[in-house]
C-alpha cells in the first residue's frame, strides 16, 4: 500500500540477482530455470495487476504464472523427483475444491479463464509436490517447499477473492506477504542448498 507497482518488481527481481550471482556450485547450472521462473512471475504479476477488468488479461497473467511454475519444476527436477504420496493428495484437494468451487463459480461463457485455471492448478501441484522431493539438505529443501506453498496459498487467496467472492481479509492481509515471502524463502533455500 502506497508504494506502487515497487515492491511487486523489487522482490522478485532482487531474488532473481541474488540466485544468479550467489548461488551456489551445486545448483548454478540449474539456477537459470529459477531466474527464469521468477522473470515470468513478475510478467504475470504486472499482467493480473493491470487488467482493468479485462478478462483475456487475466488469463495471460494465468499463462506467464504457469510458465513460472514450469521454471520452479525442471529446477526440482534437476536436483530430486517428484513425491508422489504428495501430488495425489494435492490433487484430490484442488481436484474437489476446482469442481465444487471454482467450476460453479466461473461461467460458462468463460471456458478458456475456466481451462487455464484448472491447467494452472495442474502445474501449482506438481511444482508443490516436486519440490517436496529435493535431494536438498532438510532445511533448504523445508524452504523451498515453503516458498512453493506460499505461492499456491497466495493464488488460493486470489481464486477466493475472484471466483468466489470470500476470503476478503484474507486476500488483502495475506496475498501479497505471502507472494514476496514466497521468493525470499526459494532463494535463501538455493543460497544454502547443500545436494
């Protein structure tokens, strides 16, 4: 509040310097996917930020998001695997809260928001779920997996506030500290990852 479109570049953009400069040998040949994710999440956050009630925008927002999520897991993959008892309880619960929340909620004559929605989901699980699988040490990988669920927590609020008209407190208290402590966390687990 009263600092302007500052601080949604500043973070994740100072993020990004940190991770190509200090990271370390371990992860420097896979922390361009990273930069990479935090480039495209700073794309999207400008996109979802200067919509103006324009729906297409909002679903190119969805789509520079998704591509950050794409970033955040070739760069778990690289340094682990995918934990699959994670992914499918992620599933069944995004699974059930997209069929009876959003679904309902987003109109039919939106399929293409409905699609990259649900698409979005998709990619926020499996990045959740593969960074739950970092051949980190713990700390670094616990990090991690914080940052990953900050992120889905944050669109979590942002899919409340939109579709579903609640979690107004929430939204306006939480969203944004949680998008910020999101790329402080993934970065500070890269700075001290140990494979």
């Amino acid at each position: 509040m009263g600092f302007g479109y500052a601080p949604h570049v500043g973070v994740p953009l100072s993020c990004m310097l940190i991770v190509a400069l200090f990271s370390r040998h371990e992860v420097r040949s896979s922390a361009w996917w990273l930069i990479a994710a935090l480039a495209f999440s700073i794309a999207g956050d400008w996109m979802l930020g200067h919509r103006g009630g324009d729906t297409m925008r909002f679903v190119y927002g969805i789509a520079l998001f998704f591509v950050a999520h794409i970033g955040f897991l070739f760069f778990c993959l690289c340094h682990g695997r995918i934990k699959t008892q994670w992914l499918c309880v992620l599933l069944a619960g995004y699974g059930l809260f997209s069929i009876f929340g959003l679904a309902p909620a987003i109109s039919l004559s939106h399929l293409l928001l409905l699609v990259a929605v649900l698409f979005y989901m998709l990619i926020s699980c499996f990045s959740l779920a593969t960074s739950a699988g970092l051949r980190f040490s713990p700390l670094s990988r616990w990090l991690f997996v914080a940052g990953i669920a900050c992120i889905v927590f944050s669109d979590t609020l942002i899919a409340l506030h939109e579709f579903m008209y609640t979690a107004h407190w929430l939204y306006k208290s939480l969203m944004m500290p949680t998008y910020y402590g999101a790329h402080i966390l993934i970065t500070a687990s890269v700075l001290r990852s140990g494979s």
